[in-house]
C-alpha cells in the first residue's frame, strides 16, 4: 500500500481508447512510480511501430523510472514482488506482455501458470498497482489459430487480473466506466448494525427525516442530477456582524444548482482519476518574484511570502488581493466506541449548538475576522474497532453534501473556506485514516487526552489507540481505496470534508484548513482527485502529531508555529488577519524607486508643487557651475509644469 491509500486496479479498453492516457492521470500525483514497459520492439524496419512507442516514452515525467520485461514475462511477477510501499507500479500493457508469453522463442512454457503467478503476485504487492490491457472481448473471433491462442491467452489474463485487482476501470472513447467498486463496497458492508440498514432501507423509501435522509441518500448517477431528498434544509448560516442578529441563508442544499464541468456530462460519480482545475503554475513564483521588487526597508515578508504565491495561484494574478469573503465551516459528528474515550458525552453537541448562537471562541473570531460561520451535522460514524464508520450510501451521500456546501460557498461570492470539526473521537479517526493511506503507527500520531480540569488521561489514550488498532486489524484485507477508507474508518465528517475539499477544488475556492479532520480528508482526496491539496493552505499544525504527518505527505508545510488548541477552525481564525494583512501589503506597496527608474528620496519630491509658473525649488535653482540641469527654465506660460521639475531632478540627480 502506499501513502495516497491506492492499492491495485486495472484498467481496460480498446486500440486507441485512451486507456493508458487514463492510467497515467491516476498515477500523476505518486511521488515515485515505476513505469513497467511490457511490448517488445518489434520489426525495425515497422516505423508505426516504432512512432507509437515513442510517443509513448515522450509522455512519460522524467522522474518516473522505466523497467523493461519484454525478455523474460515471468520478470513482471519479481517486479511486482519487489515493489516498495512507497511506490507506485504502471504496467503498460498486459498485451504485449501476452505478446511475449505466447512467442515460440519462450516456448515450451506454461502460459496458464504464468498468468497465476501474476495475479498471485498482484494480490500480495505492497506498493500501489496500475495495469493496463486491451479488452478484446467485444472483437470479432481471430480466423488464425495464432490469433485465438492471443485473444485466449489475454481473455485469461485479463480475467484473473480483474479478480486480483480492487478495482476495474472500462475506458471507452475516453469516457471511464467504474466496474468494480460496487461489488467492493457490498463485501465491506456484511458487517453494517441493523439499526444503520434500517435508517438507509427508510432513506431509501424516501420516508426519513430530514438529518437522516441527508446522511443515507442513495448513490446518483451524475453530479448535476437533482437528489431524490428535496426535504433536506440547509444547515443554519450565521452571519456574525454584531450587532445585527445572526440570519440563516435561504435555500436548499440539496436543490442548488451544480457546477457544469466537463466530466458531469459523462455521468459520472464522485470517483477516482476526476479531472479537477490546478491553480495558476505561473501567478505564484511571479508574485513571490515581484515581493523582492517592493520598496520595504527590511529583507520581507520571510517565510510568508509562501502565502502570496499560494493566493496569487489560486486566484490566477501575480497581484494578489486580500480574502474579502471567508466562510468557517464546522463540520459536527461524533464517532461511537473506543475513538471517543476521554471525552465528555454532549460536549461537542454543546459546542456546536454554542457556534449556532454565535457564542464562544469560534464565533467570536468570526466576528472580528467579518466570516460567516455555517454549521454542519454531520452522520454519527459508528464503533471502528468493530464495524465500518458509514455505510457506502452514506460516504456517497456526505460526499456529495460536502460538494454541494463547498459549491453553496463560491455561488454566494465566498473566497476562502475555512474547514473545522468538532466531534467525539475525531483524533482517533483521523490517525486511523493516516495509518491507512500513510502507513502511520497510531500511537505516533494520537495526541494526548486531555480531561476538562486540564490532566492528561493516559488510559483514555491507550483506548483511543487499541480502537485504531482493532479497526485496522479488521480492516487488513479491505481495499484502500478512498471511499472504502472513508466507510471502514473516516466517518462522517471526515466524508463530508473530503467533498468540500472536491467541490472547492472544482470552483477554484481555496481552503484553509485546521486540525486533524481536514488534514485526513486531504489525505482521501488524493485518491479522488490530486488536484485538491493545491487549493489547500495551513497555517498552523497546532502542535499536533497527525496534522504534522499528513501535512509532510501532502507537501502542506505550516506557516506558523503558533501552537494553539482553540478548537478546529479557531486556530486557523487566529492568523487569518495577519495573512489578510500580508496579501493587502504585498498589493499596496510600490516597486522600490530603484528599480522603478526614479527616485524618491528626496522628501521635497512628495510636497505638492505650487501652480505659479515663478515658483521653482531653492534647492533646484542655486546656482551651480558643476550641475547646469538642475536649473529649471522658465515656462512660456501658465501650466503643470511640476511633471518636468519631477523627471529632470530625478535625471540629474543620477547624472551626478
């Protein structure tokens, strides 16, 4: 398994199908890939041949490291064996791998035992694993004994492949069509409590309440459907500008339109591979570059010019202007079992019903930062360490309610997003999450249990920790793919946040992110689109020992040391201020008059001229045999004549 939670899938499709340009993008994001090359050369004098190959090789990243196993196909097994947790396999393609395997030169050989081994290998390979093969199923029957042997051949292979792998993708025209996450998600729901089958049988029935039907509604087959749950409310949105009184904003969360991209009209889902907007590669390192130009006395802005390049890419300008509207989401569901050991039962519900009132740390901040503060319930995620968190019509649910509120934000005009959570047992399900997708120990990335009176409670910790691992022990043969951690493990608001990342990703909203929640769900929604953690920002890892992990994976480097435990979204609510200040003085200040071509040092030169056509400087006008331009002539009538007293002196001056 490696650190973005990918485990193996295999992606089918047809000559020039565009299933390896789809590969590819699945992979884009892994820090180390190993491209596997499986199609023998061919004839030299074939220069088709030799041209696709090529380009091929041409769209390959520099850093990716290329393996050749045209000379002997039982090397793709070692291959794959040998593969590092922290890498990512390409295989590409299993047709010229079975190219080789039925060529006479390797005959006699055991085509059969060979494809076992492979699949075997697959199932037991610790790194992420990609395969990419024709699927010639749907072609006509090969005239050729030779021709039917390969289509056999490949027929099995594919086949066994399809059944080691967690996923299978059909690439079709370009368009990809999931086939195998259904069947997954059903396998990892046998265990799910009678209770949460009854609330999804009544969601689906379309008789639950409103919080209910909001958690469970079923999967759709296209972003820009319209959900089946039209009496679901829009969470209370408080506009905390003291002080007028607090009013929540209209509409229905789950009726609000959705944003048209590409992939809508394809039908479909929240999905791995989505193709998602970058932030501006050029704007950031402009904007950074320009802030060594500014007329400031000392060396900068030191480590927070990291905040100007990063507003300048999202926002696409080198001049990036301060966040005017900012909206605090807190996401609030509480996780059931050993996750919440330690913490006072009703207290998070406290603290949100607190936010709603617009009372307490949170509220205040948001009032004098002038954000909005929405409050989000969230599904109750059951006891990990003995059944998945979430059924898979819920993760699908709260990922597509996480969208919509993301995409509720950028219609109203918001730009940033600040995401927080309070919730029992959050800590707990985030280190879960990263020792799933990152291969962390739990008790390294457990904060300590802190009680009420301010003690540290180490047998609460110890329970924290043995319910992360019973939950991974159960969950060692699930998929690692994103939505099954989510269901296994993540819970409710961690779904919910992962689809805020997604929504804001999708309208070029940035998010600020604070505390283990939104840190976790960054680190899932690699997985969907590994676009999302460049849209995000930390400003402060709190101290905690997860938020610092997770924010090394994702390459989120904190740009304060602050330490603060105010509570998710608060912390983030203390700097945002100064970040405001820095984004509003690298656009007010002018370029350095020394790189601007005059010179301002003078202080006569910001005193107002006079209109008089007789005035001119003492300065300017004594006499001075060594410097003859600075003597002003005298207009021939009535005019602005300070522009030419302004550049003369200024030419002069450097003249001399």
């Amino acid at each position: 398994m490696s650190v973005d939670g990918w485990n193996t899938v295999l992606v089918l499709g047809g000559i020039r199908s565009g299933k390896s340009e789809f590969a590819e993008s699945l992979v884009t994001d892994a820090p180390v890939v190993r491209y596997v090359a499986t199609a023998p050369e061919g004839d030299p004098e074939d220069t088709e041949w030799a041209t696709r190959l090529a380009a091929h090789r041409a769209r390959r990243p520099g850093s990716w490291t290329t393996e050749e196993t045209t000379e002997d196909p039982r090397r793709l097994a070692d291959v794959l064996a040998s593969a590092e947790p922290n890498e990512t396999v390409l295989v590409d393609d299993l047709g010229g791998w079975v190219t080789v395997l039925l060529d006479p030169d390797y005959q006699p050989a055991d085509d059969v035992a060979t494809i076992a081994e492979l699949a075997e290998a697959i199932r037991g390979c610790a790194a992420r694993v990609v395969l990419v093969s024709p699927e010639v199923g749907l072609s006509l029957v090969p005239t050729t004994p030779l021709g039917r042997a390969f289509t056999d051949a490949l027929g099995a292979a594919n086949r066994a492949v399809a059944d080691a792998c967690d996923a299978v993708v059909l690439v079709v025209a370009g368009q990809p069509v999931w086939l195998k996450p259904a069947a997954t998600a059903t396998e990892s729901t046998a265990t799910a409590t009678e209770s949460t089958a009854a609330a999804t049988a009544t969601a689906l029935a379309g008789t639950a309440t409103a919080p209910t039907a909001a958690a469970t509604a079923p999967v759709v087959a296209s972003l820009a459907d319209t959900d089946p749950t039209p009496d679901v409310q829009l969470p209370d949105v408080l506009t905390h500008t003291p002080p007028a009184a607090p009013t929540p904003e209209p509409g229905n969360a789950w009726a609000a339109p959705t944003m048209a991209l590409p992939m809508v009209s394809t039908g479909l889902v929240i999905q791995p591979g989505m193709e998602l907007p970058m932030p501006d590669e050029y704007a950031g390192p402009q904007a950074v570059d320009r802030l060594a130009t500014l007329d400031v006395p000392g060396a900068g802005l030191g480590v927070l010019d990291r905040v100007v390049g990063f507003a300048a890419a999202t926002q696409g300008t080198s001049i990036p202007a301060a966040w005017g509207s900012v909206r605090v989401l807190l996401l609030h569901g509480d996780h059931a079992g050993g996750a919440s050991a330690g913490t006072v039962a009703g207290e998070s519900a406290r603290r949100a019903a607190q936010a709603r009132a617009g009372r307490g740390a949170l509220a205040r901040l948001a009032a004098e930062s002038g954000a909005s503060l929405q409050v989000v319930d969230t599904p109750a995620a059951a006891p990990i360490e003995d059944q998945p968190a979430l059924a898979p019509e819920q993760v699908e649910s709260a990922l597509r309610y996480g969208w919509r509120l993301a995409e509720q934000a950028a219609d109203a005009g918001v730009q940033l997003l600040v995401l927080g959570a309070c919730g029992a047992g959050t800590e707990a399900a985030a280190a879960a999450v990263l020792a799933a997708t990152a291969g962390a120990e739990p008790p390294a990335v457990l904060g300590r249990v802190i009680t009420e009176s301010g003690e540290i409670d180490d047998a609460a910790w110890m329970i924290r920790c043995a319910a992360v691992r019973d939950a991974l022990h159960r969950t060692r043969r699930s998929s690692r793919g994103a939505k099954d951690i989510l269901a296994e493990l993540g819970g409710g608001d961690v779904a919910v946040a992962t689809g805020v990342l997604l929504g804001a990703t999708a309208r070029r909203v940035p998010v600020l992110l604070d505390g283990p929640v939104g840190l976790a769900a960054g680190m899932v929604s690699r997985d969907l689109a590994g676009q999302a953690r460049h849209w995000c920002l930390l400003a402060d890892h709190g101290g905690h020992p997860a938020v610092r992990l997770a924010a090394d994976v994702l390459g989120l480097t904190p740009l304060l040391d602050l330490r603060l435990d105010l509570g998710e979204g608060a912390n983030a609510l203390v700097a945002l201020p100064l970040l405001r200040s820095v984004l509003a003085l690298s656009a007010a200040l002018p370029v350095h008059p020394s790189l601007a071509g005059t010179d301002d040092t003078d202080p006569a030169a910001d005193e107002p001229e006079s209109t008089d056509p007789s005035y001119a400087d003492p300065d300017l006008t004594e006499p001075d045999s060594t410097e003859p331009d600075f003597v002003e002539p005298e207009p021939a009538g009535p005019g602005p004549a300070s522009t030419e007293v302004d550049e003369q002196p200024a030419s002069g001056w450097r003249a001399g």
